[in-house]
C-alpha cells in the first residue's frame, strides 16, 4: 500500500464515521436530552421522621424511587443524599404533580379481614355510642395490630369505617402489579409470590368461613392506612394471579398504583420537606447563554488560530467540525439509548474541552515548527513532528481523562455531568487528532503551494537552518 493511500484511508474512514453518524442521527430525530437546568423541570426533598437514623433504611428508600422514577420514563434524574434528606431532580416532567405523587407514595399494602363495618356518626343504621369509633392514628398503624381505619372519601359523604384484624398478607407478598379494564372499570391485577399466595389464602379461608377475625367475610386492601376497597371473599383458596383491587380508579391512577406496588413500599414515610420548579423559558435561556459564551470563545481561538497558522488553522476548524460531529452524535445516541442528559454543568465541560482540543493542535504545530526551523523539509518533518507531540498529547489527555473520571466517580450532582463531558471530550480528541489532524496535515505537507510562508504559517523557516544549527555545521 502506497503511503499516501496509508494517509487517505483513515482521513476517509473518520470523515464517513463522523459526518455519517451524524446525518443518522439528524434523520432519525435524535437529540441531546436536556437536563433540569436546560429544559425545566421539578426538584423536590423528601424528609423521613426525625427518628430514622439508619443509613440502610434512606438507602433503600433511594433505590425504591430510583426504579418508580425510571418506570416514570424520565431521562436522567438526579436522586442523592443529603444527611438523611434525598433530594430528586426531575427534568422535562410534564405533569409535576403526578410525579411528585407517585414519588412520595410510601404504597404500603395490607390485606386486612373486615371485623365490622362502622358508618359514619348520623347515618341511618349507625350504632348509638358515646364514644365514637376513631380512625387510628397513622403511627400506631402496625400491621400486627387491630386498628380501625377509615374508607376513601366520597364528595359529600363521610367515609366508613372499619374495624380490621391483624394483617394476613402484606404488600411485599406481591410479585406483580398491572393495570387492566374490566369491562366498566379500571382495577389493579395482582400476581403473589409463592409464599405470598399462601399467606393470602389463610386469610381468605377465614374470610370465607366467616370466622370471628373476619365476622363480615371481606379482606380489607389496605394501602398507606386508607381502605381503597372491601371485597367479599367467594373463594377459599385462590391461584397466584386471581386477585385484583377494586376501587374508584381511573386509568392514570390504576397505573400509578400498579407502578408503586410492582415496586414495593418505601420503607419509611417520607415528608416533601420543599418543591421547587425550573420553568422551561429560565432553562431556554441557560442553554442560549451557555452556547453564545462557547461559540464566541470558539469564534475567537480560530480567528487567532488562522491568523497565526493560516493553511494550519484551517486544519483546526476542519477538525473541531469532525470533533464537534462525533461529540453531537454520541451524545444524542446516549440520551435516547441510555437516559444521558446535558446539563449546564456539562455544557461548561464541552466548552472547557474546546480549549483542550485545540491546545492538542498547538503541540503539534510548535513541533513542527520547530522541525522545519532545524532546516528540515515540510513533508520530512509531519511525521517526525507528530510522533513527538502525540506523545506529549497523549500524555496530556490521559491526565486530563484520569481528573475527569475521578471527578466523576467521587462527586454527585452536577459536577458529575461536567466531569462525564470533558471526560468523553479528551477521548475524542485523542481519535480525531490521529486519524484526522496527522493525515491531513501530511497530505497538505506533500504539496507545494502549502509549503510557501503565505499558505503556512510553520513554513517560514522551511529549508534555511537557523543561526544556531548553521553554527554547529559549520
């Protein structure tokens, strides 16, 4: 193979990569995805009583909204640890409310037999008492336990009460949770685990024989201390994938449910201890901003660049297109593939690796420069030059690769994202600066009219050794 078609291929090859990556993803419609701060979005902080100490607890917490906010389909939420706080951020949600709803939920699911039904104080049929029955409060609401909890609330009505016996089932006895329309209503499915089944099916034999524990023959299912529905129990024994909740359900509120019971409860009630939303116009104008500030930086070095390098500076502005096309389509391919969004953190990271792209040019164009002051040829000195100051790149770009992965691996937050985009950033400019930048300039070295002083800055010097080099020859 001739050398200058060692030069044209991988020139061709990274030009095909890039360009066509990019026009790929332009036709498909793929996107950077926008982080909180660019797009808008909901940050909240969720609080669990002052009592709760244990590190183990909050961290499971975390992982249970972790997967809540993933079936959600948000793209890159930010969920850290604050002390005992965690603190969520959501971008791009369009209904806030909804997502703050099914965050908080604790979803802890009971299965409780009904001992009797209590109506409400007034009602015809109420029991004359003195004492009325009183819902029990939400803290001495243990599973174990007889307690007397209220129904859901109907417009204009009070709810019912009920007086339940300890819980035969609880709601990590679920496998499965999906949402379905029964013909006139939505309902929650559910599949048990195996255990699971057994420990329901208890429960429903003494539903179904009516024994004292469960004198009304119904199964309370219980979620977060609120009976959402009482269903009589027809069957001693059923399969795993046989029961399902009833209630006044919508579809979005079937859904939600399912969701947070296929995921399991939180292990402690958590407190919104504060919301606060980023509006999509302040997120606009964040990006507007960020991406003026680095296009007028990057207007500014090339300028400077071709004014000092000519022909050589127009090699940087080829190349950072080259870059800028790779950068484009990983990031959009990571953002639809794998949830990665652009903050403007990592907007800073983009424009802080713009400087260390082109700081990778100067390295080498000062080398070369000083290969053709020593009175070496142009075209001698490309290769000579280059295998000098790729190793001084390399070198320069690990470190700054290593700094950016430490960062990204000890921090949280938005540091992360700025050290994941100049991580990437100095990765790509190693593969441009020696598939694209060393070919290139060779190609451009083996031609004449770039060799003159007025196309090449580096080649004023091009065959006249300097005064120190004509000393030592002579």
């Amino acid at each position: 193979m001739s050398a200058r078609r060692r030069l044209i291929l991988p020139l061709a090859a990274i030009l095909i990569i890039a360009f066509g990556a990019l026009a790929a993803t332009v036709a498909v419609g793929n996107t950077p995805v926008l982080g909180l701060d660019l797009q808008g979005g909901v940050s909240v902080v969720l609080q669990p009583p002052d009592e709760v100490n244990d590190t183990a607890v909050i961290d499971q917490a975390i992982e249970v909204i972790r997967q809540r906010v993933a079936a959600l389909g948000v793209a890159e939420p930010d969920i850290t640890r604050q002390g005992n706080a965690i603190v969520i951020e959501l971008p791009g949600v369009d209904d806030q409310q909804r997502a703050l709803e099914v965050i908080g939920q604790t979803a802890e699911l009971r299965f409780r037999p009904v001992q009797a039904v209590i109506p409400p104080a007034g009602t015809p049929g109420a029991p004359p008492t003195t004492a009325p029955a009183v819902p029990t409060p939400r803290a001495e609401d243990a599973a174990e336990a007889e307690v007397v909890l209220s129904g859901e609330t109907v417009e204009g009505q009070e709810p019912l009460l009920y007086r339940l016996s300890p819980a035969g089932a609880l709601g990590r006895d679920v496998a499965d949770a999906q949402a379905v329309f029964d013909q006139t209503q939505w309902s929650v499915d559910l599949v048990f685990t195996d255990e699971g089944i057994g420990r329901f099916n208890q429960l429903a034999a003494a539903c179904f024989n009516a024994q004292p524990t469960c004198a009304q023959g119904s199964v309370a299912i219980v979620l977060d201390g609120t009976v959402v529905s009482s269903p009589s129990v027809q069957n001693a024994e059923f399969q795993r994938d046989q029961v399902n909740i009833t209630g006044d359900f919508d579809e979005q509120e079937a859904k939600d449910l399912a969701l947070v019971l296929r995921y399991g409860a939180l292990p402690v009630q958590l407190e919104q201890e504060s919301v606060s939303t980023v509006s999509p116009t302040l997120g606009a104008d964040s990006l507007r901003a960020g991406l003026l500030a680095g296009a007028l930086g990057t207007v500014l070095v090339l300028i400077y660049l071709i004014a000092y390098y000519r022909a050589l500076g127009l090699v940087v502005v080829l190349g950072l297109a080259v870059w800028s096309a790779l950068q484009w389509s990983v990031i959009s391919y990571l953002g639809e593939s794998q949830g990665l969004a652009l903050s403007l953190a990592g907007v800073t990271g983009i424009v802080v690796s713009i400087g260390v792209t082109v700081d990778s040019y100067i390295v080498y164009f000062e080398r070369l420069k000083d290969e053709v002051r020593a009175g070496r040829s142009l075209r001698s000195s490309v290769d000579r030059s280059f295998k000098r100051a790729f190793r001084t790149i390399l070198a320069a770009d690990t470190a700054a690769f290593i700094g950016a992965f430490l960062l990204w691996w000890l921090t949280v937050g938005a540091v992360r994202g700025f050290a994941f985009f100049l991580g990437l950033a100095t990765v790509l400019d190693l593969i441009v600066s020696y598939f694209f930048a060393r070919p290139l300039v060779a190609l451009l070295g083996r031609r004449k009219a770039f060799t003159s002083a007025r196309f090449l800055g580096v080649a004023r010097g091009a065959g006249r050794p300097d005064k120190a080099t004509a000393g030592a020859r002579s």
